[in-house]
C-alpha cells in the first residue's frame, strides 16, 4: 500500500471528490438483469470505479442529516439533566460541549477514510482494512452487540414511558416486548430510504416532548414531595426543600456514579457508530456528508445544553433520568407518548445497520450470493428476517438482563461507544496519515492529538466498565432498589 506524503489526503483537505459507483444495472451471473451488480468482497487497492450492492444511491444531505439527527438526538438527551446535577453545571456544560466537539471532528474522519477506500460499508470493513481478519471478527462482534445495546436501552426507555402512561396495566416484560416487536417492524424494509423520511416525525417528536416538559416544569414545577428515590431528591435530598443548581461535583455521589455520568454524555455521542453504513446510500457521500455532520453539531450540540440546562434549573435535586419524567403528572405522560416516534426512530436506524451488517456478512461468507443482496427472493428476505429476528430478540433479552436506564447507557459507552465514536476514528487517522503524521508542525499536532483520545479512549473503556458494572451490581443487591432482571415491577418513575 503506498502511503507516499503526495498521494495522501490533508487531513483537512475538503475538495470535493467524484462519487464513482456505478448505478446502473448489470448482468448477474444466471444472465439475467440483477439490481445489483457482483464485485470482489476485498478491497483491491484502486480507487476507480466502484460497484454499489444496494441498487443506487437515494439519500442526499437533507435525509441523511435527519437520519444521523434521529439516531443521534434521541435516547442520549434523556441523561443529561440528571448528568448536571451530578457532575455539577459547569463542568457538565464543559463536558457536554467538549464531546460535542470531539465528535464532530471524528465524524469527520470517517469521510477521510472513506475517499482513500471507497470500498467500505461499514465500521466493520474499516477494521478489517486496518487488521486484517482478527481485528475484522472483533469489531464486527462489537460492532453488533453495542447496537443491541443501544436498542436494548430505547426498548427500556420505551417500557418507562408505556408504564407512566397507563399506569402499569401491563407487566413490564410486556412493555419491554411491545415496542420491540414494533421496532422489528419497522426494521423490515431493506434500504435505509425509509428512515430517512421517518426522520422528520422523530425528529419533531424530540423538540415536541422536551418543550412539553419545559413548560410543564416552569408552570408546574417538579415532584417536591419526592416520591422519586425513597422520599428524597436524586441523591437523597429531603423532600419539600427549595431547588438548588450545584455548580460543582454533588458530593452526595460516588466518584463512581459521576464517572457514570460522563459515560452517559459520550453515549449522547453514540451515532458515529451508524455513519459509515448511512454514508454508503447516499448519492454523492464526498460532497453532502460533511454539510450533514455539521449541520447535526450546529443543532444537536446547543440542543443538548440548552435542554439540560433548562431542565435542571426547572427541578434542581428533583430531576430524575430519564429526564421526561420530571414532568409533573400528565405531563409527562403526554412527553412519554409524543417521544415514540424518536425512540422507535433510534431502534428503526440502529437496529437496520446492525442488521445489514450481519445480512451482508451471511449473504457475502456463507451463502456466497454477493450478486443478489437486493434481489427480492425467498432466500434474500429469509435471511432479513431470519437475522432481524435475531437481532431484537437478542435486544429484548438484554434490556431485561440489564433493566437501569442510566447502567445500560454506562456499560455501551464504556465497551463499545468510547471506541466507535473516539478511539476508533482518531486510529483511523492515524492509519491513513502514517508515513507523513510528523511531517510539519500541523501534522504533528494532530498526530499527538489522536494518539492521545487512542489512550484516552483505553482509559474510558477500563475504568468505565468497573464503574458501571459495580455500580448496577449494588443496585441489584441492594434490597430497597426495586431494580431487577426479568421483572414485572413497575419501572415508572412516579
């Protein structure tokens, strides 16, 4: 591989490049017209004319920035009041811009990758180019378990809602089943076209929701007489005291739970994981993909501050995660109710690239049928099925297994999203940047910045999982939590 200074990309270089895969039909390999043409799974090192599987590009900036919104701007909001009043306000806001910033520029990398290896799908494809095999098994098994990760927290999400809204007239097994079955619907159609225009529904769902208990908090005011966590406030404050906004660390929490806490801003994060695979249907991804990725960072990142902000100062040590049921009442039922759409929005886009991972996997290394990913046969929708199936039962499973809102989305961050959004990208810089990251003072200052977020991501990773993990084991321990594995109880936050 030749990685000469003169035929490497500037890290910054953002000319527009020409999308060269073919859209056109070609004969399949039985003499008939296939919707897609046949090409070689491995990469051959040119970066000419390249085959699209999926029949044809259909997503432009438009769909593809209310995609990366709706799979971004969902279930990852929902921590971060309670994030503030943990870690404290400023270094919460700190945090949450940081990241933001961080992410923006990691997703940008992903475009720099996919100009010098057109070939990619997915995140997998980029482990396999810079590994080889093994490093391609291991994220490619990451790569799936982290989404059901993530669709296993939309699914608890899910069941809080349903059993704040009618009560719980339904075991909460149940309220964890529904929306899955629901999501494994919507999972169906094969091309991602479809998620694109079921981003705007969600997408204004998130605004509806969230203003909805803004106002409901500023009319209303929050649960002063702590029914939440045992008569207090979220760590234990006495019931029916005036709010209070800390600046700083709350020393009521753990350095364990405030790490937590951070965990779940980085999960806030987590759509980095999705990009490759949406990048992959859309017509000229070299020249609308960037414009996407700012414009979700220009809203989603002010969102995100905004809405903490306003929520904690609206319920101080009364806030609760997730945050819609800070919401007094009916309020927050109607929150509840109007966030399905971004919930199921978040199964609908995480579960689909999940589940065309493996589809791709099975069709391209078992079946051996490359040629006739989008053909519409027994065998092809089977295969969909058979592993969409799969997929959210094995969803479903996790979100009984791991039933804590704030645990779920501390444990994915730590294993898998650390790496997805951060560490994996800034390796990916490295890897294309290699014989020239020292060449001048520039690139030397981002090569030392990109090692350093590998390290740091490391660091997430290790200290991250002891904390989650120890965290919801003395939950589960703990005989006044009601938090349980595979329960009925009600997980209803008043």
């Amino acid at each position: 591989m030749d990685r000469s200074p003169e035929k490497q990309n500037n890290a910054f270089d953002t000319s527009n490049f020409t999308d060269t895969r073919n859209e056109k039909d070609e004969l399949s390999p039985n003499g008939k017209s296939s919707s897609a043409p046949a090409y070689s799974n491995d990469y051959d090192g040119q970066t000419g004319e390249v085959f699209d599987p999926y029949g044809g590009k259909k997503l432009g900036m438009v769909r593809t920035a209310l995609i990366f919104f709706t799979n971004q701007v969902g279930i990852g909001i929902l921590s971060l009041p309670a994030m503030l009043h943990t870690i404290g306000l400023i270094p919460g806001i700190i945090t949450i811009i940081t990241m933001g910033v961080l992410a923006t520029y990691t997703a940008y990398i992903l475009i720099q990758f996919y100009r010098k290896y057109p070939t990619i799908r997915d995140v997998v494809d980029v482990g396999r180019i810079m590994g080889g095999k093994p490093l391609e098994i291991i994220v490619g098994a990451a790569h799936v378990l982290n989404l059901c990760l993530i669709c296993a927290s939309a699914n608890v999400t899910l069941s809080i809602a349903l059993n704040t809204i009618t009560e719980h007239s339904v075991c909460t097994i149940g309220f964890i089943g529904i929306p899955m079955i629901m999501c494994w619907l919507l999972c169906m159609p094969r091309s991602l076209n479809f998620a694109g225009w079921f981003g705007i529904p969600a997408t204004i769902s998130i605004f509806t929701s969230v203003l909805i208990v803004v106002i409901a908090l500023a009319v209303g005011g929050p649960d002063y007489e702590g029914t939440v966590n045992g008569g207090g406030g979220y760590w234990g404050e006495p019931a029916n005291e005036p709010l209070q906004m800390r600046l700083g660390p709350n020393p009521a929490a753990t350095m364990n739970q405030q790490f937590e806490s951070v965990l779940n801003v980085a999960f806030a994060y987590a759509g980095n994981q999705a990009f490759i695979t949406v990048m992959c249907e859309m017509r000229n991804p070299s020249k609308d993909y960037t414009p996407a990725i700012i414009w979700l960072n220009v809203f989603g990142v002010p969102m995100y501050v905004i809405t903490a902000c306003v929520v904690y100062h609206l319920t101080g040590q009364y806030v609760v995660s997730p945050a819609l049921g800070s919401a007094p009442g009916v309020a927050s039922k109607v929150a509840y109710g109007l966030l399905f759409p971004t919930l199921l929005g978040s199964g609908l886009v995480f579960g689909h690239t999940g589940i065309k991972y493996m589809y791709n996997v099975v069709m391209d290394k078992m079946i051996k049928t490359r040629h006739r990913l989008t053909d519409n046969t027994p065998l092809t929708w089977g295969v969909w099925l058979g592993l969409g199936t799969l997929f959210w039962v094995t969803a479903f499973i996790l979100a009984n297994a791991i039933p804590a809102f704030g645990s779920i989305l501390g444990i994915s961050s730590a294993l898998f999203v650390t790496w997805f959004t951060f560490g994996m990208a800034n390796a990916q810089w490295i890897f294309i940047n290699w014989g020239n990251q020292f060449i001048n003072w520039k690139k030397t200052s981002l090569a030392l910045f990109n090692w350093f977020m590998i390290l740091a991501s490391a660091f997430l990773t290790v200290f991250g999982l002891y904390t989650s993990i120890s965290d919801l084991h003395s939950r589960v321990q703990d005989p006044n939590d009601p938090l349980n594995v595979f329960t009925c109880a009600n997980n209803a936050l008043f």
